[in-house]
C-alpha cells in the first residue's frame, strides 16, 4: 500500500493519464471502425451505381447501332447471318442469351444452330419504340430491349440478357479490398496501444490524430473519386501515396477508369463508324448532316447531297462470295476518300450504299464535278483476289436549300435521284428536280394500285399463238399477262417491269400456270390436239424455292404430258442462272420434261454455251432481228446463221414479231421452225383464241391468206412484254 502523496499522486496521473489513454485509444478506435463500417456499404453502393450506370449507357447507346446491324440479315431473312452477327455481339458483351423476332414477335432465332425456341412468341415489352431501348434490372443481371430497322421500318425485335456476373465479381473484389484495409489498420492500432502505452499522453494524442488522417484521407479522395465516376466523370486520377492495400485500391480504381474510358470511346466508335469501311455509318452521317445544314444557314451557303450505289454488286456477291464483295467495299470507300475534298464526309449507308455531303457548293456543277470524278473513280478496276472486276455507280443529287429543308427528304431526294440513274442506263448521276418528284408520286400510285390490283384479282392471261413456218399449223400458243384496270388502259411495259421490281411477280407465278395449264387442257379436249403452251418466267420467278414442285402438281393434276409445257426466259436470266446455282435447278426440270425456251436471242450477249450446256429445245429470235430481214442483209444473215446453229443443235427456232408478209417468207426460206407474231393474230382472251384456232383449222393454213390486211395498225407493239 502506497502511504506517501508522491506515490499515490504518481499513481493517481499515471491511472488517470493511462485511463485518458485507453479511453482515447478506445474511442479513437471505435471512431474509426464506425467510419470504416460506414465506408465500406458508400464504397460498394458508389462502386455499384458507377458499374450499372455505364453498363446501361453503354447498353442503351448500343442498341440503336445493334439494331441497324441486324436490319440487312433480318430484312432479307438470313438466318444465317443473323447468327453471324449474334457471334460477334458475344465477343465484346457477357450476354446470358440473344433473341432476335420477326415483326409478329416471332422468334427466328436465339444464335444457336439448334435453334430449339424458333416460332415461338416472345414477350417484348408493348411501350418499345423505334431508337427508344429498353433496359430492364433483373436479380442476376438485365434485359435489354430493342427494335431491329432502318429508320421507321421496324424489321423485328432484339431481346438480349446481360449477365451480372461481372459487376458482382468487381464488387467482391472491391469487399476483399476493403477488408484487407480493415485488417491492416487493426493491426496498426494495435500496434499504437502498445506503443502509446509508453509515451506520454501528449505524443499518444498526436500519434493517433496523425495515423487517423493517414488512415481517412486516401479512403475519402477514393469516395469522392467514386461518386464523380457515378456522374460520369472518367478524367479522375487518384494519387497513389503508398504501396500498400490503399495505395493498391487506389491504382485499382485508376485502372477501372481508363478500362471504362477505353470501353466508352470503342462503344462510341462502334455506334457510329461502319465496321467494314471505317467511314461514319448512317447514325453520324444523320446527325453530320443536321449540323451541315445549319452551318448552311449560319452562313448563307448550299451543300450538295450526293447518293451512290454500285452497279452490279450483287452479281460480285453471289458469283464470287461476300468476303470478296467486302474487300470491294473497302476498295470503293477509299476510292471515295480519296476524291473528295477533306472538308466532305462519306459515309456508308449499309450494303453497297454510301452518301457524300459536300459542304460550301457555289453552284450545282460544283457537285456534278463532283459527281464525274466519283464516277471516274468507281470506274477504275478492282484487283481483289487474282480477279480484274469492273463495276460503275448510280448518283443521286440534290440540294439544299433548293430541293428540301429537312435532312431525312434531302435524303429521299437524293436516294429517287440515284434510283432514276440505274432507271436511264446506270453509270451516271441524275439531279433531282420537281419533275422527278412528280414520276416518284406516279410510280407510288401505280405501286399502289397494283397491290390492289392482286388482291381485286384484275389480271387475265391473252395468249398469241405460234404457227408451223412451212405450213401455217397450228403449234403452240404463248401465254401473256395483262391488267384489266377499270379506270385506264396501262400497257405491259408500264407494270411488268413494276411487278419485278416490287417482288410482287411471284404472287402471279402459280396463278399464271394453273389457269393457262387448265385452258390447254380444255383446248386439247376441244380438238386442239397438240397443242403446245409456252410461259415466260423471270429471274425472281424463277428463283422461287417451290417452283419445281408447283410444276409438278398442276402438270399431275391437269393430267398434261410435261412436254406439252415450254418455260421461256431470256439470255440475261439464263445467265443469272449459271452464275448463281440456287436460282434453277435447270437439271431437275430438263429431268422433269418440261421444254426450256430462249427468248430474245440476239438481243444481248449471247452465249452459245448456253444453247448446249442447259439442253435449250427453242430459240426465239427477237424482234430487232425479224423487222428489217426483208431489206436488211446483216440482219438476214444473223437469223440464217441462228437457225442453222439450231439445226445443228438439234433445237426448234420461232421467229418472234413476223408482221409483214415478206419477213415469213424469208424465215420459211431460211428453214424457221415457227412464226408468231400480229401479221397472224394479236394476243387474245381465252375464248376469242380458242374461235380464232377454229376458224384457222376450218378456212386452211396457207400463210398467204394472211396478207397484209393482218398488219397491225402500230407495228411496234408487237413486241409484248410478258
């Protein structure tokens, strides 16, 4: 027991100022663990909203971008690409699944070759608009929303899940972090009440306000740092003081920042710069546009709008591959970079379309230079892969102020305007003008009035028979397709052209060979022994996958022979048909026994491989050929030679658009097989042909009782279309 005052009072300062001690340490420590328990929850929360906040901007911005690279294959219905496209959007997103539907909320497919889900409905939110995604927060991740189209066209619908699996990773990581912090600092507290206990109160007080600003200031500067990130600031650069667990948070937190920098500027490149070319794509040549034509009003200047397509891509694609179309592509965009002034912008549209806006145009033959050197340019040869190809472009132009204020009909200006070029030849430009909106407007209405037309069912079939050169027989009979409009007479050569152009040629295709295939039916059994039938088909027709089949069917169900049929299509569908092996199985329906006829020969590249190679049974020679064989004596001499290549080739020749009496004659004279033409009949409705074949078996086949009373009164339009 201490007795003396120094003992107890020494006693008495050295508990109180170990008591004071403890105390601070404890309160201190206990300050200190509720600040880094508070810390810990804001970190992560901050951490969190930082990572979601991003992801959803990102997600959001790439939307409009993933949908405008999905439109072409899904627009054409290209599974196949679809899939190819859902491959390389996994590569830069962890997504869970893709789905992509039709129009009807359809799936098509989910990138799988199974594809197990096809067909099945898919739950797209109703409120999902046209560049308006939607992004939905799920407790494993989000589902992401949006449409797949070019501008308002909506082709179908996009429903993508993001994994989260990333974000909690990052978040884990971030916890394990902090706890090393916690457990660092714990030992260093410890370490101070050991120390502390040995030096006065005074150095215990400042040791530990100096280790608590050590321990909070790095863990605020990363707070702020977090909550900045959460506001989109990504120039934030936190100093790293110490090599330690904060000095490691810290550089872990700068190097999140440069990865979001860098995802952020890929993201904004991929959503506005063409992949293949590394021009801007129609998301920055819109907005490049809009601030054009202010800066035209700002300064009381024009810009031109030119719109460019490739004439004869197509056949590059699906003769020689896309992977070779592609690196025409690449050639072409730098052929127009190049061109160009640095202050124009190009940009690639989609497929091979790409637009020019060429700013600070004083007058429209500064664009139509313009214009020329880009033609000149396109014109030059592509050496791609050992091959030498030549293609051209088709222009539109049109101007600004002039033609339209608003970017979106610049843009329908200048796309009419090219369309026009490829309607007058193609390798060319064409300016838009009032009279070429005003043929736009017809040729909407007569688009219009076709659909109609389809579905008022006013098509009938006429039918121009085809006579035995030598003795006037009866032999065949060509079916011709003709529109009974009740408010205007509209020629073949107005809406045939139209119906291909629209796809809406296809709709006719069984309609044409069932009713034509039931008439000669009914003529044969009238008396018409014989009698053969000879239908044109187009390109598009013919590339119909069930074609074939749908032969059959009405050939089996008219009970007609096969060679009772003759299918005709000319030089440049042939062609097309070698080319590209899936358009015709030419095989299957020489195999079927369907007679396979040439129409127009001599009227464009004739190839006389064609003849043997697809076992042709009919040669028809055109017109341009038959109208001057009487006076004409190259003309003559073609024919003679095309009809004595037949004969060697054992195929039948006609002699298409005969009107004069003489142009038989010489045809007879040469060794022709058939005449057909308006010097023997003009194409007739079902029951005039079937009187005329009566009254012709009934007064004789001589060819002169036909005359030149029979010569129509407009010798030009003997040249149907079909």
């Amino acid at each position: 027991m201490l007795r003396t005052i120094r003992s107890r009072l020494a006693l008495s300062f050295t508990l109180l100022i170990a008591g004071l001690l403890v105390v601070m340490l404890a309160l201190t420590g206990w300050l200190a663990y509720r600040m880094l328990s508070d810390l810990r929850p804001r970190i992560q929360n901050a951490f969190e909203e930082t990572q979601t906040l991003n992801e959803k901007n990102v997600l959001l911005n790439s939307a409009g971008y993933l949908g405008e690279r999905l439109f072409p294959p899904l627009f054409s219905l290209n599974i196949s690409g679809i899939n190819r496209e859902i491959e390389q959007i996994r590569g830069w997103l962890p997504i869970q699944s893709f789905v992509v539907a039709d129009s009807e909320r359809r799936i098509l497919t989910d990138g799988s070759k199974r594809n197990p889900r096809y067909g099945q409905i898919v739950a797209i939110p109703s409120e999902l608009l046209p560049q308006q995604p939607i992004l939905q927060s799920r407790p494993d991740g989000s589902e992401l929303y949006f449409t797949i189209g070019n501008g308002g066209q909506i082709a179908g619908y996009a429903a993508v899940r993001i994994s989260g699996v990333a974000l909690q990773t990052s978040l884990t990581m971030l916890d394990q972090e902090v706890t090393k912090l916690w457990t660092s600092y714990a030992r260093s507290l410890m370490l101070g009440v050991g120390l502390a206990s040995l030096l006065v109160a005074l150095v215990t007080s400042l040791l530990i306000w100096r280790l608590a600003r050590l321990a909070s200031e790095p863990i605020s500067e990363m707070i702020a740092a977090a909550e900045g990130i959460a506001l989109g600031n990504l120039d934030i650069a936190l100093p790293v003081r110490s090599d330690d667990e904060v000095g490691h948070l810290a550089l872990a937190l700068n190097t999140m920042t440069q990865e979001l920098k860098v995802s952020q500027r890929r993201m904004r490149h991929l959503a506005n710069y063409d992949t293949l070319t590394g021009l801007p794509n129609r998301h920055l040549f819109q907005d490049r546009l809009r601030h054009a034509t202010q800066a035209a009003d700002r300064n009381g200047t024009r810009l031109g709008l030119l719109f460019l397509d490739l004439d004869g891509f197509k056949s590059v694609n699906d003769s020689l591959g896309h992977g070779l179309g592609d690196e025409v592509l690449k050639l072409a965009a730098r052929r127009l970079r190049e061109t160009v002034r640095s202050s124009d912008t190009v940009a690639r549209l989609g497929g091979d379309e790409f637009t020019v806006i060429a700013e600070g145009v004083k007058d429209p033959e500064d664009v139509e230079a313009l214009a020329i050197k880009l033609l000149a340019a396109l014109e030059l040869p592509y050496r791609v892969q050992e091959h030498d190809l030549t293609l051209s472009a088709s222009i539109g132009i049109t101007l600004y102020p002039e033609d339209a204020r608003s970017p979106e009909d610049l843009l329908r200006n200048a796309d009419d305007a090219m369309y026009q070029a490829k309607r007058e030849g193609k390798n060319a430009y064409r300016l838009f003008g009032p009279e070429l909106g005003t043929s736009i407007a017809q040729r909407l209405s007569l688009e219009q009035m076709l659909r109609e037309a389809i579905t008022q069912h006013e098509f009938e079939l006429h039918y121009q028979p085809q006579l035995d050169a030598a003795n006037g027989d009866l032999i065949a009979v060509e079916t011709l397709l003709r529109w009974r409009n009740p408010q205007e007479l509209i020629q073949p050569s107005d809406f045939i052209p139209l119906l291909e152009d629209m796809g809406l040629i296809t709709r006719l295709t069984e309609w044409i060979f069932g009713e034509s295939c039931n008439r000669l039916t009914k003529w044969r059994a009238d008396g018409l022994t014989g009698l053969r039938l000879a239908v044109n088909l187009s390109a598009r027709q013919l590339a119909q996958p069930n074609l074939l089949t749908t032969l059959e069917e009405i050939l089996q169900a008219t009970q007609l022979p096969p060679d009772a049929l003759e299918i005709e299509i000319s030089e440049q569908t042939l062609l097309h048909a070698e080319q590209n092996k899936k358009t015709l199985d030419l095989d299957r329906l020489h195999r079927l026994g369907v007679r396979l006829a040439i129409d127009d020969f001599g009227s464009g590249d004739s190839s006389l491989a064609h003849l043997h190679r697809f076992a042709v049974d009919t040669l028809k020679i055109d017109q341009s050929l038959i109208s001057e064989i009487a006076t004409d004596r190259n003309s003559a001499n073609l024919t003679a030679a095309a009809i004595a290549l037949s004969r060697q080739l054992g195929t039948q020749t006609v002699a298409k658009g005969v009107e004069r009496m003489e142009q038989w004659h010489t045809m007879r004279a040469q060794g022709c097989d058939l005449v057909q033409g308006y010097l023997i009949s003009t194409p007739l409705q079902a029951d005039s042909f079937l009187s005329w074949a009566h009254d012709h078996v009934a007064t004789g086949h001589e060819p002169e009782r036909f005359g030149q009373s029979r010569e129509p009164a407009n010798a030009s339009s003997s040249n149907d279309q079909k």
